[in-house]
C-alpha cells in the first residue's frame, strides 16, 4: 500500500453510505467481565483480558453442544485453574490484561498494564508468553506456563496494552503511557516509531509485513515496519486510514483487518481492494483496549465494555 492509496482510504470510508450490517448475537451478557480485552480460544473454550479479573475464561453453557463456538452461549468461569488472575505462585500478582495475541497452537502473548497490587509492592506489568496445551480437555484446564517477557520496570513504567508478532519473529508492542511502538530483540528492547499526535496504542495486528495501530485517535498502518528500526528516514511513522478512537484490531487471516472504535462500531478494511465496509455499530467500548478476535472457526467475537459478543463466519462472508 502507498500512502497516496491510504488517504483514499480515509476519504472513501468517511463518504461511503450505510450499508446492511451482519448480525450480532450476544454470547456472554454483562456480568462479572469488565472491558473485556483481546481473545483466545482453544478447542470450545475462549478466554478475554480484563480490566479487573486477569485473562478470564469463558465456558459453554451446554458442554454437550458439540459446536458452542457456533451456537451456543458462555458464562464467565473465574476459577483455577482456566482463569489467570490474583496471585500466581510468588512470582505473579496481576489482574488488568490488555491485548492477547495467539501466536500458535501452543503459544499466545500477553500484554499487562498493571502495575501490581498494593498488596505485593511487586511491578508485575510487561509483555508475557502464555504456554497452552490444545489437547487438553475440560475438566483438565490447557493453561500453561505464564512467563514474563520484558518487565514494566525496565520500560519505565510504559504499562505495555497491546501485542503482536511480527513475520520476523520478534514481538512489537504499543503502551498505554506513552506513544511509542516498541519490538523485542532476543534481551533487547528497540524503538520502531511512535503513533501520532501523543496518542497510547490500543491493539496491534500484522497483514504479511505491516503492522496496524488502533490508537485514541485514529485506525493506521505502518508499512514493511521489519525494515524499519529507530524511525530513521521517518520508517516508523504511522499512515493514518480512518479517523477515530480505535479501541482494537484483528486480522482475520483472509486479507482483512477488523478495527473497533469507541463511537461503537466495528468496520473491516479489505487490505487487497483498498476499502472499507461497516458490520456493526451500536456497540459500547470504553477508551482502553476491547476485545477483538477470531476463533477456530473464522467467527469474530467481540469484547464490549460489559458483554460479549459474536458474529458468526458465515455471516461475515456475505459483507462485500
């Protein structure tokens, strides 16, 4: 993408007229999640940051519904050992996620802003890796080792909110106090660029080598950012493609990029066409990261301020 192609984007999708929109079907109503953030799923169960319970884990209703992830409802499950929250051993004492990112079968990364209870005195905030065996099946929880990547404390304080990995293997990450884009080499921390206009990234998702920013201001990208180090010859600087607190974003694998934004929409740029389509508005996000992902089926879930929702595969396939 060119940046000329970019800001007839931005224009395009300020003057395109209501389209027909997919159906949300509310899956988890508000209950005990707060500002459910990122998404994981593994086999029928899926798991949401939060701004108060840790990554808290979702279970079907029906565990004799051969397909809950399609058709049926959830409940939040905030027990040992599916649930991630309080204290964890001696080592972790945490209870605020923002994004979640899966990596693989087996591996997700987590982003923490908290910077650790009172209680504990511990600067427990940083990026994480979080070991899961699919395999496992309920009642036998797939959680595996929590393992803390880069400490908030050797960031300043940056209380890292969003997380992805690049096609280069190293782990990018935004920060709720500052606006840097950051990326993890081996034992080393390296600046990439910033967002624009001093605004924190919300949420981070790669499409092939660029990487796009949900930012309190804006949905942008930065092109090929791999290549990109210090911000030099101005590499780093964002594009912006639509205007708007954007509270997350998620690709779906197929060419798409889903951005939700705090006037309650969600929208999805078509990354090959250039252009962007509505499916769904009448949604309540706050200004901290929101939950926005996809399960092993294709359907997109959706982590409003107080429930969860989802829109099914099927149904995002007939968005033009």
């Amino acid at each position: 993408m060119k940046a000329a192609s970019l800001v007839s984007i931005a224009f395009f999708a300020l003057s395109l007229p209501a389209a027909a929109q997919v159906p949300v079907q509310v899956v988890v109503p508000a209950g005990i999640q707060q500002d459910p953030a990122g998404f994981m799923n593994i086999n029928n169960d899926v798991w949401f940051g939060d701004r108060i319970n840790g990554v808290l884990h979702y279970a079907p209703d029906d565990r004799a519904n051969p397909n809950p992830l399609d058709t049926g409802t959830y409940h939040a499950d905030p027990g040992q050992p599916f649930s991630i929250a309080g204290v964890l051993g001696s080592i972790f004492s945490f209870n605020y996620i923002g994004q979640i990112y899966r990596v693989s079968d087996t591996l997700a990364l987590l982003a923490v802003p908290d910077g650790g209870r009172a209680s504990t005195g511990k600067p427990v905030g940083g990026i994480y890796t979080l070991g899961f065996d699919p395999t496992q099946v309920f009642p036998v929880s797939p959680i595996g080792n929590l393992t803390q990547l880069v400490p908030d404390k050797g960031l300043g304080g940056s209380q890292p909110t969003s997380v992805a990995l690049g096609p280069d293997g190293k782990q990018y990450f935004g920060n709720l106090k500052n606006p840097n884009l950051q990326r993890i080499n081996g034992i080393q921390v390296e600046s990439v660029g910033t967002a624009l206009n001093g605004q924190p990234i919300l949420s981070l998702a790669f499409n092939g080598s660029d990487i796009y920013l949900g930012t309190r201001d804006g949905f942008y990208f930065v092109p090929t950012v791999p290549a990109c180090s210090g911000n030099q010859n101005n590499c780093g600087r964002p594009l912006l493609i639509s205007a708007g607190a954007t509270v997350a974003v998620a690709n779906d694998g197929l060419g798409h990029v889903y951005f939700a934004q705090s006037d309650g929409t969600v929208s999805r740029l078509n990354v090959g066409t250039q252009t962007i389509s509505p499916v769904a508005s009448g949604l309540s996000f706050g200004n901290i990261t929101a939950g926005l992902g996809f399960d092993r089926n294709g359907n997109l879930w959706i982590g409003q301020s107080s429930e969860i929702d989802r829109i099914l595969a099927a149904d995002l396939a007939l968005i033009p």
